[in-house]
C-alpha cells in the first residue's frame, strides 16, 4: 500500500515508549532525509556507487521519494515482525508520530496478522479511537481473514460490528471473496439487509463478477428481492461492464430497454460510456426509443462537451424536432458555456429560430453572467441593437439584478425597443425592492422611473 505525503516528519526515539525495544526499532530512528532506501542494510558499495553516479535531485522530487519509500518500509517491515510477535509489533505501533507510516505499519500488520489469529488482531482494532486509522486497520484485518476463510470473516463481522464500520467491512469481505467464489459471496450479500450496510458488499460482488461472468451477475441481481436494491445493482454492472466491454454491454442493455429500470441502466451506461469513446455513445443513443433518448442524449451531451463542445454541438444540432433536440440543444449550450461562453454564445445565435434556441441563449447567457458579467456586456455591445440583442440584454440583466442591480438596470436601460426596456426595468426594480426597497426607491427616483409597488420593508435580523 503505497501513501503519499508532501511534509515528512522524522519519527522520534522510540526507545523509551518501548520499554527497551531499541535494536527491534532501530530501524524506524534512521532519518527520512535520505534519498536512497537507506534504512535497510544494502550490499556494501551499493549506496556509495549511486550516491556518485547520481546528480542530487530536487527538494520536491527528494520527498516525494522519501515519503514513499518510508510508508512502504513501515508496512514491509510490520509484516515481517507480525511473523513473530504481533502483540509486540502492535505495541510498537503505538509509539509511532508519524500517522502516515503509522498506517502504514498497522495496515501490513493486520492484514498479516489476521491470516493466523484474525479475532485477535481484530480485538486489538477494536482497541483505537474512531477515526481513518481504526478504519484501516480493521479493513486489512478482514482482508487478510477473508483471503483464507471469508465465511467466517462474514459470520464474526455480522456479529460483532455495527454502523459504518459494518457497512465497509462488508464491502471488504465481499470483495476477497468474490474475487475467488464470486456465486458464494453473492450467496451472502444477499442475505444481508437492504440499506447502507449492504451497498459496498453488493457493490463488491458486482465489481468482481462482472469482471469474470457478467451475465451471471445480471441473473444474481434479477433474484434480489427488493425493487431500489436490484435498480442500484443493475445500474452498477452496466457502468462496470461497460468500463470492459461497451459494445457487450450495450447489447446487454439493449435487451432490458423494456423493463422497469432500463432508464437507470442508459444513464449508467451513458455515463462510462460516453466518457470513453463518445462518437460511439452518441451512435448507441440514436437507436434507443424516443422515451429513453432525449435524457441519454444530455447526459452524453454534458459529457462530450467538456473535451469536444464544438463536435457536441454540431452532433446536438442535426436532432430533428421534438424531445431529443428539446432537451439536447439548451444541455450542450449550458455546458459549452461554462469553458467557450462567447463561441457557445455565437453557435446558438446561429441554430434556426425554435423554443430551443430560444432556451439555449437565455442558458449561455445566465452562465456567462455568473462567470464574467462585464465580458458578456462587452460583447453584446458589440452586437447590432434589434431583436435578438434586446433579448440577450434582458436575460443578462435579470440574471445579474439580484447581486449587481445598478449594473442590471444599466444594462437594460441599452435594450433600443421602448415597451421590452420599460418592462424589464420595471421587473428588475420590482426584484431590487424586495431586497433593499429603499435603494430601489432612490434610484428609481433619480432614473425618473415609475417607484416599484413595494411592500413593508423586511425587519432587519436579529
């Protein structure tokens, strides 16, 4: 187990916490300031020749290093004492300042451990104040117990451990298991109660089968009895099976479109999938029936357009008329316009005049407004001043009126059609003045504009 950490600190004498235990952790008081792995003995003239035929490395590259190799002697090293005296090794543990060696240690002394006395190293877990280290080591208890005898790993775990720990010790021993008798561990998270507790277990049997046998997965999963629990699972073999083999597990999809949880499996495919090879996903979602395709065809939109808004868009606008293209063109605007807003802008400018394009405009506006306010008023200055610029103004303004309400009105104060600009002034002061009526009020004075009809102002918070 390999963890990394930029800011090593050199672990402190051990000595007298141990009570004598000097020359068993000697090598844990050798400084991590070392580059080369020296807190284990090397043949005689190894660390010499790479000390003189190397060129000293960066501080950050040096730590990086010396972090890793500390972590991985720590774990080696405790796997090599749990052997001998594990209760002496635990002991050691307790000593140790630097966590993430520490973690390190417990976990290769647990995981060791627990493959000759698993109740007692789990007794000794069981010992350490909640938190990531209590975790850990009680996972690489069940790792090591479960890679030899996970029934009874699962018997003791039902027994004696409740709450979140439960729940990802579950997930821990299902997966050992099921990695060697996928039909044996599916056998017991079945058993086990829907809710919380089951997911990482029912999640880990999913992974492994569907690695090796992902048809038989599918048929456990069809005899789980609860409804949400057999929806969640199937949705989690078709994002496994597809991270394999999408085209299989199309197919497989393919043949559950009529079934009751064929939208959670399009989305789920749709979501491996489309980040994998999106010309493919988007070939797929133009098969699926029209009650399926308009969300597929978003969520592989909101995908696509994060690497290719420009192949996305163009994709998105050849959908003919109804759902698809309804749900599909203001998706890839909204999207596109949080990374390229003026060329999502410019692209829905262009789409032919439909309630689409009408919604894609107000959605690049309102994300370009969060994003650079100023830019997009500069840009549609630049713009001519009829219909479509009029438009832009309104929805930039409104989108702005609640935290820039001056900049709101000033920007709609621009709009060259009288009968829009009156009224949209007239809806932003009427916003503004349920926020701060007294603003509202004096500027809509100094403006010459009719004073809102406004309310009681708001008593102030206590």
């Amino acid at each position: 187990m390999k963890l990394d950490f930029k800011h090593p600190l050199i672990l402190l004498a051990l000595g007298a916490v141990l009570g004598g235990g000097i020359t068993q952790t000697a090598w844990l008081l050798k400084p991590a300031r070392q580059t080369d792995h020296s807190d284990f003995p090397e043949p005689e003239g190894k660390s010499k020749r790479r000390m003189s035929a190397s060129r000293p490395p960066s501080s950050s590259a040096t730590s990086s290093r010396a972090n890793s190799s500390g972590t991985d002697r720590a774990e080696a090293k405790a796997r090599e004492l749990a052997g001998g005296d594990p209760q002496a090794a635990w002991k050691q543990s307790l000593g140790m300042t630097n966590f993430s060696e520490r973690k390190a240690f417990v976990v290769g002394l647990m995981e060791e451990w627990a493959r000759k006395d698993p109740q007692a190293a789990l007794e000794m877990a069981g010992t350490l104040p909640a938190g990531d280290l209590k975790r850990e080591a009680f996972n690489a208890a069940f790792t090591g117990w479960a890679s030899r005898d996970p029934a009874s790993a699962a018997k003791w775990a039902e027994g004696n451990l409740t709450g979140p720990l439960a729940g990802e010790s579950y997930g821990v021993i299902a997966s050992e298991w099921a990695a060697n008798d996928p039909a044996a561990a599916a056998a017991w998270v079945g058993r086990l109660p829907n809710g919380v507790l089951s997911e990482g277990a029912t999640s880990s049997v999913i992974n492994a089968w569907a690695a090796q046998d992902p048809l038989a997965a599918a048929k456990w999963i069809d005899s789980l009895g609860d409804d949400d629990r057999k929806t969640t699972a199937l949705a989690s073999l078709a994002t496994e099976w597809c991270m394999q083999s999408p085209t299989d597990a199309a197919k497989w999809v393919d043949s559950r479109l009529g079934g009751p949880a064929a939208a959670e499996l399009t989305e789920a495919l749709i979501g491996t999938w489309g980040s994998q090879d999106p010309k493919a996903a988007a070939d797929w979602v133009m098969t699926l029936p029209p009650d399926l395709q308009a969300d597929s065809a978003a969520t592989l939109l909101s995908l696509w357009s994060d690497s290719e808004p420009k192949v996305a868009a163009e994709w998105a606008a050849q959908f003919p008329e109804g759902e698809t293209r309804s749900q599909a063109i203001p998706e890839i605007a909204s999207t596109w316009a949080g990374t390229e807003p003026e060329n999502a802008l410019a692209w829905a400018m262009g789409l032919a005049e439909s309630p689409e394009k009408s919604e894609a405009l107000d959605e690049v506006v309102r994300s370009w407004t969060s994003i650079s306010p100023a830019d997009l008023n500069a840009w549609v200055e630049q713009q001519p001043h009829d219909e479509n610029s009029d438009h832009l103004r309104t929805v930039a303004a409104e989108s702005m009126v609640e935290s820039e309400p001056q900049d709101a009105l000033a920007m709609a104060a621009k709009i060259s059609d009288p009968t829009v600009r009156d009224k949209s002034q007239a809806r932003l002061l009427k916003i503004w003045a349920r926020q701060d009526p007294a603003a509202a009020r004096a500027w809509a004075t100094q403006a010459g504009l009719p004073v809102p009809s406004i309310g009681q102002p708001r008593p102030p918070d206590r």
